[in-house]
C-alpha cells in the first residue's frame, strides 16, 4: 500500500512540475513575439486582398508569439502523450491475449 502512495506523490509532483513549464513562461513572457506560419500567412492574404476581414477571432488571444509557439508544443506533447499510452495498452493487451491463448 505504501508504494502505491509513493508512486501518486511522484506522479502529482510531475504534474505539477509540467504545470509549471507551462504556466511560467505565460507569466513571465507577456510581450514576446515569434513570426510563425500563421503571421506569415496573415501577411499574404493582406497583400492580396487588403480589405479581407478575418470570419473568426481566437477565443484567448495569447500575450505574446512565444507564448501561442508553447502552448502549441505543449498541446502536441499531450496528444501524442495520450496517442502512445493508448498504443501501448492495445499493445499489451494484444500480448496478454496471445499468453492466455497458447
């Protein structure tokens, strides 16, 4: 019983930890600015067509480029976090079936 408590202690402080990878860097950096794909492509469709508005506006505006670049990375960890646990569990499932077969 008592290595199970230890292990959640671990887990929740790596959560924690990861939270605050996360949440730092929009505190400290408000101002910071990254041209990315999206700036660029905003650049080129003014060029085309000055007078194009946007149909859609971003529900949080992050505070700076940086910030959208993190927030984007983090989301990519997450979800191929998630992707490889699942793939992992099918596959010991998969391996656990084949044992109890033979």
């Amino acid at each position: 019983m008592e290595q199970t408590t230890g292990k959640w202690k671990t887990v929740v402080i790596l959560f924690l930890i990861c939270v605050l990878i996360a949440v730092l860097p929009l505190a400290i950096n408000r101002d910071s600015e990254f041209g990315g794909a999206d700036g660029a492509a905003e650049e080129a469709i003014s060029q085309i067509d000055p007078n194009y508005e946007a149909w859609a506006d971003p529900v949080l505006e992050p505070p700076g480029g940086e910030t959208e670049s993190l927030l984007f990375c983090l989301q990519a960890a997450i979800g191929s976090g998630i992707f490889f646990y699942c793939f992992g569990v099918m596959r010991e499932r998969h391996r656990h079936q084949k044992e109890s077969n033979s």
